[in-house]
C-alpha cells in the first residue's frame, strides 16, 4: 500500500476512534477506564499519522488540519465554538462577471485592505478561523446588501486581538457569493500553519476575551455597538444612488421591515427600539434634503428666468 493511501486509511481510522469517543462522552454511561483506552488508541493512531504524513511532505500541522477538516471546528482543541476552513478549499474567481464566486479580503498589521488575486498571496497561510458570518440580501436593485448583528463589532474585536498579537496572522475575509443578490460574508483571522498550535493555545488561555461562545459576552454592551452599525447602514443607503424601482424612503422602510427576520434572539426589542429611532431620524433628514432640492430648483429657476418689477411701459397706440 503506497504512503498517500495508508494515509487515508488511517485518518478514517482516527476520525471513527475519535467520534466513538465523543459519542461515549456525550451519553455518559461509560467507565473512565473505557475513555482512556480509547483515548490512548486515538493517541496511538495519532502519532502512526504523523509519522506517515512525514514520508509524504506533510507536517504535523497539516495532519491537524486534515482531522479537523472534517468536523469544520475545534471542539478537539477545546474550542468548539469556533470553526475552522482551509483557505486552499476555496478558488478565486470574480464574482461580478458571474453569478457565483469567491473573494478574498485581508487587513495588513497597517490597517489597509488588500484583494488578493490568488490564494498564495495571503502569505502561507492556509487556515481560516472564522468568527462571524454576515449574509447578504436584496436590499439594493443592483448588488446585495451585507446583514450584520448586534455582536459583529465585538466579535470582529476579538479576532483583531489575535491579529495583533502574532505578527503573520491576518484578519481575513472570505466572501461566498451563492447567486447575484445572495451570499455569506465569513470574517476571522487567517494563521500560517506553523503557528496553528501556538495560536489556538493563546485562544484557550484568553478564552474569556477571544471565545465567541454566548456565555462569555455581555449582551448590554452590544446596544451601543448597534447603534453605530444601524448608523453606518443608513450612510451606506443614504449614498446609493438608486434604481427606477426604489428610492432613499423605500431602502429605509424595507431596511427596518427586514430586521425582525434578522434579529431573532435575546433583546430583539432593544435593537429594534434603537434602529426604529435611528431610521427615523433618517427619513427625516431625506424629508428635508428633498425640501432644500426643491428650493434649490426654484432659487435656480429664479435665477435663470428673473420676474422683472419694473412698470409695464404702453404699447403703440397706448396712452
């Protein structure tokens, strides 16, 4: 049996060793003897993969990126709320020719975004963390619009933090465009996969500042981050021009009558009480822009064609 195929037989044999454990955990009536001789299967099987991997270039990094690949998180690594993709698994292609695609997005340790063409230019770095997801819908007439969550900006917080603490670590985002209107926009950070290990470490050690996991937020403090998304959210329609089928009003109202769909969890009503005030206040400000076009158009007018208050003087004839 060639390398590359013992190799796959024995990362199936670890993936079922690892799930007959995991199931055994979950349903609670098995001994601890019993856990840990399957446990130190699982281990044995380990250690046969990553001598394998070694005769068929690959590293140990890159045997743990195969098992977890599979199950798309890090519950092995006691972060099961994170999940976890090779970036190599998707292909750049260019979403605005076609009605499907993939597009890479990262910020450099300066602050500034790059489009890469390519996959290899986002370093070696082939694993993507994702934090939070954003999806997109037909807001627009021409291009879809990214929804985002009262947590976005916390949990875009917490991927920076890790992005600041390595050097070659990246806030990445990956954009998944499923038709012309409808997509995913996954965001997190990108690790080489050197540094896999080190990372998920110091994840595991500032669980409580890095986790993305419900119970290690502080809901209150998402009211104030909502209103600054709400707030970016009306500039963004604000400077759309828009179609024959839509205007400024119409984007607002349909912006606030989708939310609902959106916000379906804890202190819906908080966050629909803040973007309620917030749209409000911007239909106002469209209400008093179309006001000042128009007295605009007319100091225009008057200017163009002045009104002439001078005494009609008579005509031929006239006395």
């Amino acid at each position: 049996m060639e390398a590359e195929q013992l190799y796959e037989k024995k990362l199936g044999e670890y993936k079922r060793s690892w799930r007959e454990i995991r199931d055994l955990e979950r349903k609670g009536d098995a001994s601890e003897k019993l856990i840990h001789a399957l446990d130190q299967k699982r281990d044995d099987i380990h250690k046969e993969l990553r001598a394998i991997a070694l005769e068929i270039g690959k590293n140990e990094g890159d045997v743990d990126l195969d098992i977890l690949a599979n199950e798309e998180n890090l519950r092995e690594y006691g972060l099961p709320e994170f999940s976890i993709k090779r970036i190599s698994d998707y292909k750049k292609s260019n979403p605005i020719n076609t009605n499907s695609g993939i597009t890479l997005q990262y910020t450099d340790k300066e602050g500034n975004i790059h489009f890469p063409r390519t996959i290899d230019e986002v370093s070696d770095t082939d694993v993507f963390i994702a934090f939070g997801v954003e999806p997109t819908w037909h807001l627009f007439d021409n291009q879809g619009f990214f929804q985002k969550f009262p947590d976005d900006l916390e949990r875009r917080r917490r991927a920076k933090t890790i992005a600041d603490e390595f050097p070659d670590v990246l806030e990445l985002e990956i954009y998944d465009q499923e038709s012309f209107h409808r997509g995913l926009n996954f965001f997190g950070i990108a690790i080489p996969n050197s540094k896999f290990e080190k990372v998920l470490a110091f994840m595991r050690e500032h669980r409580k500042e890095i986790s993305i996991s419900e119970k290690y937020f502080d809901q209150k403090e998402f009211a104030e981050d909502f209103e600054t998304i709400v707030r970016q959210d009306m500039e963004e329609i604000l400077v759309y021009e828009p179609g024959k089928h839509d205007d400024h009003k119409y984007l607002v109202q349909r912006y606030l009558e989708n939310l609902p769909f959106y916000l379906q969890g804890k202190n819906d009503e908080v966050y629909m009480k803040i973007a309620d005030n917030i749209c409000k206040e911007t239909l106002k400000k469209i209400e008093i822009d179309e006001i000042d076009k128009e007295l605009q158009k007319e100091e225009e007018l008057a200017e163009k064609y002045p009104i002439s208050h001078e005494p009609k003087q008579g005509g031929v004839g006239r006395k």
